[in-house]
C-alpha cells in the first residue's frame, strides 16, 4: 500500500494536464449538453449537476477498486499481493513514461471498459437530454462510466490506496483535475485561459508528473522483491518511498 499524498497529486496532476484527451474524449459531449439545456436553468448550475454527477461516477469506480484492493492485501495472500504490485508497476510503468512522452497510447486502453459499459449505455440514453438537475446529475454519473483511457490509467493508483475511502479519494482528485479544461471548452477558454499555466510551464509539469508516477512503480516493485524474499539495502529504501513502515 501507498501513502495518498502523493497518489492524490499525480491523480489531480495527470486530469489537468491531459486536457487535449478530455477535450477530444468529452469536448463533444458537454457542448450537445448545453445546446438542448432546457432554457428554464442556469448554464452554471446545469453544468454543476452534470459535473458533479460525473465526478461521483469516477468516486464510486475509486471505491469499488480500492475496496477490492484492500480486501486482497487484508487476505495476506503473499503471491496475490506480489503479483498485485507487479502489476499495477507495470501499468504505473506505462503511465509515467506516457506523461514523459505521448499520451495517445491512452486510447488503447478504452476497450477494457465496453463490456461494463454495453450494460450501463442503454440506461444512459433513456436520461438524454436531461430536462432537471437531478436528471443532469445521473446524466453525468453515467457519463462517468464511459470507457476512457485517462480513467483507467489512474484506477492502479486507487488500487494500492489502502482501502475504498483512499481509492474514492485519489478519482475525487482526478474527477477535479478534469473540470478546468471541459469548464473551459463550456464557457469559453478566454476567461479560464488566464489561469491556466504557460505552455513550457505545463510540460515540466507533466513532467514532474511522469516522474513521480515512475517512482511509485519503481517502490511498488522494490516492495513485490522484499515480500518475495528479498532483503538488500537498496530494495528497502526503495520500498520505504511509497511502503514506509512496511
């Protein structure tokens, strides 16, 4: 298991830095939206409802993971909880170096979610187009739900986050990371574009992003080494980076 500040920052930092994915994933989505919004409501309010509804989409799926995740490290199945962090390194692994490099490979992950979805889809479309809020809020819960790349990039973060209450917690990070981009394809880049960091400035980020998600994977593999056996000093400050006092 990992702490979640960290965790917490990467979620945050990988949603708001990949905003061309979210543009293109959802840019379409939010704009139809807001065209057929029922005239009676407010654009802000009716965004909040969709949104809103979106993030706990994202939340829930954090808690089914990090459940799931604890549960088995609870087990104390010593070749599940090995094979369990070698995996989510793997896919930590990936993550990172995408965020060194190109983030197109992220679409390649979308089919994993088309079973899940293929049952959630047609009860998505009986709430389209959302005539109130509350219809807006389980609009965008199941848009939540909708196979993307970004969101299952993060879940191995929500994985190892101890439990459900830190796996909810690391997608509210993600789902929060998301909102300035779609806020601002919504209500136009001018007036979000001010706070938005400078290009050179986005790309160490993502950067710095990248890097820290490297060093979970590294840590989470020097820890499967130390539950397999291993003891050499290395593998222990390693581990200690992401597993201290384990």
């Amino acid at each position: 298991m990992i702490g979640l500040s960290a965790p917490l920052g990467t979620a945050f930092a990988m949603a708001l830095l990949g905003g061309i994915h979210c543009a293109g994933m959802c840019g379409g989505f939010v704009s139809a939206l807001q065209l057929r919004r029922p005239t009676h409501m407010s654009a802000i309010a009716f965004a909040l409802s969709y949104h809103g509804g979106r993030v706990v989409g994202y939340v829930s799926a954090g808690l089914l993971v990090g459940a799931i995740g604890g549960t088995l490290f609870a087990a104390h199945v010593l070749p599940l909880q090995i094979g369990l962090l070698i995996l989510a390194s793997l896919l930590l692994g990936a993550i990172g170096c995408s965020l060194l490099g190109s983030m197109v490979w992220l679409r390649r992950l979308e089919p994993l979610g088309n079973v899940l979805w293929q049952t959630i889809e047609p009860l998505a479309k009986k709430l389209l187009p959302p005539r109130s809020l509350p219809a807006a809020m389980l609009a965008g819960f199941a848009w939540g739900w909708i196979p993307c790349g970004m969101v299952y990039a993060v879940l191995p973060l929500s994985l190892l986050a101890g439990g459900a209450l830190g796996g909810a917690m690391v997608m509210l990070a993600f789902g929060l990371g998301t909102l300035p981009n779609l806020l601002a394809l919504e209500f136009g880049a001018a007036r979000i574009s001010a706070l938005a960091p400078s290009g050179a400035l986005r790309r160490w980020l993502r950067a710095a992003a990248g890097a820290v998600v490297l060093l979970f994977a590294v840590s989470n593999l020097a820890q499967a080494a130390r539950l397999a056996g291993a003891d050499a000093t290395t593998l222990t400050m390693l581990a200690s980076l992401c597993h201290a006092g384990s």
